[in-house]
C-alpha cells in the first residue's frame, strides 16, 4: 500500500458504483403463502428488500398478500431479494389454522448426535410440495420465525422473549425468507406451519372416554419421573418443549417405554403456560415423601399424582397404615374455625389423608392458589396410579364442587361405604388390571380399632396385626362400614371356559331313593382372550349401542350388573390376586390397544386381541352345551361390554379436531409395540 493519502492503490474499495450503458433486464418474483391445509394467507403486511433497495436506489418494496395468498414484486435487479412478513398479524392469522393430521415425524437426536432437533422437513411428505413442484413452482415449508420481521406479541407471554420456543423461532435474528438471483422469474410456495401447540385430548364429560383412559393413564406414568426438567422425559420437558414441538408428536418416556400421546392442535396463546411437578420430599424443609404435577392451560387444570414406589419404606407404610379416620384436611382449615370435611359422613384412609395433607400443607400456594387461577373458564382433571389414584380421589373430594373429572388405575380402597355413597356425584372411573392384588386392599372389613387410639403411632404394627385378623372374619361377617370402592370400574378381565364333565364313580352305590351319585369334573378349555369391561357403557341411549344389544341374545341388564360387577367393590373370581398384574406396565398396553382397534377394528392385518377372541367365541359355539350355563351367560355378556368399547371413541370423533387426533395417532403407534398379558 502507497502513503501517498492523495493516490489510494489499495484493493479495498469502501463505494459501490455500478455504470449501465444500455437498459438492463428487470426480473419478477412470486410468493404464494399457504397454510398447512392449502388455504391461502390472505391481506398480510410484508416488506422485501435487496441491495438495491439497501443502497438507496430504489424504494423497498411494500404490500398485501392478495386473496390466493400471492405476493408479486416486479421490476428487480437480478439480486438475492428477502421477504418478511409483519409479525403480529402472522402470527394472529396463523393461530387460527389447523394442522395437517399426520406430521413428519423426524427420528429425534440422542446423545453425541449432533443432528439439529429442529432441522427442514424432509422433502416428498407434503401434498402442497407435491403440487408446487408439478406446477414447475418453487417449494419452502417455513415456521412464522423464519419469516416475521420480530417476535410477535404474546399473550400470555413466553418466559424469556430472547429466547422464544425453538420450534417456531429457529431464527434468533428474523432474517427473513431469502431468494436468490437465479430463483427470480419464478413462483415459489411457502408453507407455512400454524402458529399453534400440542394439547391432550380430554373430554370433560360423565361418560367414559378411550382417550381420557389412555391420556391421563401417560399422565399417571409421568407422575413417576424423577428426571431433571432439562432432560427427556421429565414433566417440564414434555409440556414446555414437546408441546411446542410441531414436527413430532408428544410422547412420554417410561422405562424404555415410548408411548405416544393423542393431541389435538390449539392456538399458542392456548398452550400449557404451566407445569410444575411437586415433591414434599424436596421442600425446603423437606417433609413427607408425596409426589405430584399440575399443568395448566388456557382451558385444562391437570392434576396427577404419584402412586407406590418400592425405593424405602415411606410409601410402603402409607399404604399400610389404613386405619379409617374422619376425613378432614387439618392443612386447610382456619385458626379456631372446624375443619371441612371431604364428605359428610364416613372414614378416609388414615395414611392416604395425611399423605394428601402434607403436599396440601407445604404447597399451599401451588394448590390453593395457582390451580384455582380462572378455574371457572377451565376443566379439571385428576389422575393417578396406585397410591396416585387414592391421592387424587381424595383431591377430587376436596374440590368436588369444581366438578373434577378422575380417572384412576389400580387404585386402592380408600373411603368407607357410607363416604363412598356421599360422594356418588363425582366422575371417577377407576382400572382395575384382572387380578391385581392392590384394588383388593384395604379389605372390607372393620379397621379401626383401640390399639392405634391407645399406642399412637407405636401401635401401627398391633393395629395393623388387627385389621389382618379383622379381614380373615370379614369372610363371615360382614362389618357396617367397611371400606369399598368409588367410581365406575373399567376392568381388564381374563376370560376363561370350563367343561364340564358328569360321571357316576361308584355305580353299585346308590342314593337312598335309588338314584346313582353322580360327580362333575370341569376341565379348563385352551382358549383365553383378555377383554376390556366398562359396564357403565351399557347405560347409555346410543342408539348404536341399542341397536347391538338388540342383536344379542343377552343384555346386562340391572340385575346381571348388579351381580357381575358389585358397586362398590369387584368382581368376584377364584383367581388368586397378583402383584404382576398391579404396574402401569401391565395396565397402559390394553387401553393402547384397545385405542387401536377401535380406530380402526378392520385393520389388516387384526391385532393379536382380536384374534384371541375371535378364537374364544368359536369355543364357545363349539362347547357351549357342555359349559355351565352360569359361566356361559357372563361370557356372553362380557363379549357383549366388549363390543361396545366403539362408542367410547364417539366424543372424540365428533370434536373439532378429533377425527385429526386419531388419524395422528394411529400414524404412528405400533399395533406390536406392547404386549397384553393374556395369560399367568
């Protein structure tokens, strides 16, 4: 480089200058901007911008989309151009479009893979790319933050406006759509994703509901976490990434386990803004072991607790110390005022109220507050296994004048018949998988007994010594209030035959009025098939179901109900109970399945349920004169209550979405992924 400051001979020129001789060529562009459905993104603000308009040369290039979504911009130099589109009215336009029923699904990155989580959608899914290609256009699927010109206003705002949901901002700078030179004199179609995110589907509603059963049974699953928010799987994890995660459905993690979940598309302003687990164990001071999470949303309060966990002893003596008490909620009561009682009359659980009592006690503002913030504008749902479903049935108690709807599975005894007749009103259906040993205890016998009001806490082991002999002559006597179970039972049962067989061992013997004596030997028949029975589902007016009932030879009609299905117990077998049977393991495969099937009872090829059971009623046209009349009737209606499983998906087809939901999931769920335990 010269010094001389008056003849500049460097290379490095700070102007641009630009000398045209003759009329140079000018070029056009179009964009189309579609949603997911193909509608057309009509009367938007944009500005697009190149160097010519950054230099000053000409104007920047302003307007409207028009009614098919186009915008034309002619007149350019042949220049890289970038558009972008004014962010609010986007983004109030895009919440307002739906999905496309099933999505990309890309595989998600695991550890040491450095694929980005959110990378472009493979090409060749969309019907719109399919079209615009055939039509010689240019394609783009884009996200609202790779195409507004800032964050839009949000409201309910996100947590860190710097650092918005990644899914729909990838772009922390708002960098616009850009085109290059050699893509001008071309229509290029921009899809672009709805300003939307993930919500379960859940119906607020008396009536049992598949999908409640199979959403709140993952909520159930999820309870257990123990993760860290950041990581897969964890309760924050799920609600406040995966639900804004458009590519992918929400799934939740469960001991190698991977269990999609049914959702339905709501606007971001719609989200979940809240989602807090809960552990008294980790308060400050610590107290107690009770675990649960809440999420809220623009319309859903979600509530699930955390049943029995095998890791010391603190659940353990919860269960066990079941000496029936008055069910009050001392963490809830005013200085010198009487504690509200959950019910009016009857006992609680003694270990299952102080369990509650505690996380009401230590999170008073979470429980007390948060959840009830616009209740009246929202449903509430509660949900738990195990001891998480004793939890939330005592938390839908104590907000029974909120209308809670419950869903719980392998649930324990909880309140004695007469608090059980008092609670009649709530919405509760409760799962009970076959012969699962944990539904069966408390027994229904009398409990409560001196030894806990003389020693306190020291007689828990003579108390509970008590309550043991107490249950064995349950079996002759049956006590005034004894505990017993709330709610309509969904029972996964394991349907077997006998035959019969009649034959005279000692022919030269013979009865005093000359009859021969005669024995029956009954032997078990090889087919078994597991069904789901929801007898409630008999009750309704369907008139699909009526017609089906009407087809049958049997019905369940009150008496049958009565005596299949106890109210307020279950169902009396020979079986012995199992712990097996007792884990979320054991109980999500048969909702997951029978999810499946009714969305599609068709399917090629069957599932492997369906062919059990075709299989079981062939053995009973085959055998059914030599099987007892008594064992023939309830496997005729049980495949009866079997058959109607279909209207239980009803509400969900018939809501905005639903039919999407269900497409979505039967997309992706694997009929094989997980086994129904038929047998042992």
């Amino acid at each position: 480089m010269h010094s001389d400051p008056i003849h500049r001979t460097d290379t490095l020129n700070s102007r641009k200058v630009v000398i045209v001789y003759a009329k140079q060529k000018k070029y056009w562009i179009e964009f189309q901007l579609l949603d997911e459905q193909g509608e057309p993104l009509t009367n938007l603000p944009y500005r697009a911008v190149n160097e010519a308009t950054r230099e000053g040369l000409m104007p920047e290039f302003v307007g409207r989309s028009d009614a098919q979504g186009v915008i034309r911009i002619d007149g350019l130099h042949p220049l890289p151009i970038t558009l972008w589109m004014e962010a609010d009215p986007l983004a109030e336009q895009l919440q307002t479009r739906r999905l496309r029923a099933e999505r990309a699904e890309p595989p998600r990155p695991y550890f040491g893979d450095h694929t980005p989580m959110y990378g472009p959608q493979h090409s060749g899914f969309s019907p719109i790319e399919k079209q615009a290609l055939a039509a010689g256009n240019g394609y783009h699927y884009l996200r609202i933050g790779q195409l507004s010109d800032k964050l839009p206003t949000l409201t309910p705002t996100v947590p860190d406006p710097k650092r918005p949901p990644a899914f729909h901002f990838p772009d922390p700078g708002y960098s616009g759509f850009t085109v290059g030179h050699d893509d001008l004199d071309r229509r290029h179609v921009l899809e672009v994703c709805p300003f939307r995110a993930w919500s379960l589907v859940l119906h607020h509603q008396p009536d049992y509901s598949l999908v409640n059963a199979y959403n709140l049974g993952l909520m159930s699953i999820l309870a257990y976490s123990k993760l860290d928010e950041r990581e897969l799987g964890s309760v924050k994890q799920f609600f406040e990434q995966q639900c804004l995660d458009l590519s992918r459905t929400p799934r939740v993690w469960d001991k190698g386990q991977v269990w999609p979940c049914v959702v339905t598309d709501v606007p971001f302003r719609d989200r979940y803004v809240t989602a807090e687990p809960l552990d008294t164990a980790k308060a400050a001071p610590p107290e107690g072991y009770t675990q649960l999470f809440y999420a809220i949303s623009a319309s859903q309060v979600l509530v699930a607790w955390r049943g029995t966990e095998m890791e010391g002893l603190a659940d353990l003596i919860t269960d066990a110390t079941f000496r029936p008490v008055k069910p009050e909620i001392t963490a809830v009561c005013e200085p010198k005022v009487p504690c509200p009682g959950l019910t009016a009359v009857g006992s609680v659980h003694l270990g299952f109220r102080d369990a509650f009592e505690v996380a009401r006690r230590v999170y008073t503002k979470d429980m007390s507050e948060t959840i009830f913030e616009d209740i009246e504008s929202k449903k509430l749902f509660i949900c738990g296994h195990s001891l998480g479903g004793a939890l939330g049935l005592i938390h839908a108690a104590s907000l029974k004048d909120y209308n809670p709807l419950l869903y719980t599975y392998g649930m324990p005894r909880t309140f004695t018949l007469h608090a059980v007749q008092f609670l009649g009103d709530l919405w509760h259906f409760r799962h009970v998988n076959d012969m699962d040993a944990i539904p069966r205890v408390p027994p229904e016998a009398a409990l409560d007994n001196y030894l806990y009001d003389i020693y306190g806490p020291v007689g828990l082991l003579a108390g509970f010594s008590w309550s043991l002999r107490q249950a064995v002559s349950s079996a002759v006597f049956k006590h005034a209030a004894p505990y017993s179970h709330h709610g309509e039972i969904a029972l996964f049962f394991r349907a077997e035959q006998h035959l019969h067989h009649n034959f005279t061992p000692y022919p030269a013997y013979r009865k005093p009025d000359g009859s021969l004596y005669s024995s029956t030997i009954a032997y078990e028949l090889p087919v078994k098939a597991k069904l789901y029975l929801v007898p409630s589902l008999c009750e309704g007016s369907d008139q699909q179901a009526e017609q089906a009932t009407q087809r049958l030879n049997t019905s369940l009609t009150a008496e049958i109900r009565s005596r299949l299905f106890p109210r307020y117990s279950l169902p009396k077998t020979w079986r012995m109970p199992r712990l097996g049977d007792h884990y979320m393991s054991q109980y999500q495969p048969y909702i997951h399945n029978q999810l499946l099937e009714s969305i599609d009872a068709e399917r090629d090829p069957l599932l492997q349920r369906q062919i059990e059971r075709r299989q079981f009623e062939q053995q009973i046209e085959d055998y059914y004169e030599s099987i007892h009349e008594d064992e023939l009737t309830r496997s005729r209606v049980f495949l009866h209550l079997q058959g109607l499983l279909g209207q239980a998906l009803h509400i969900t087809q018939q809501l905005e979405g639903g039919a999407e939901a269900l497409q979505r999931f039967n997309a992706i769920a694997n009929p094989n992924a997980y086994y129904e335990k038929t047998y042992g």
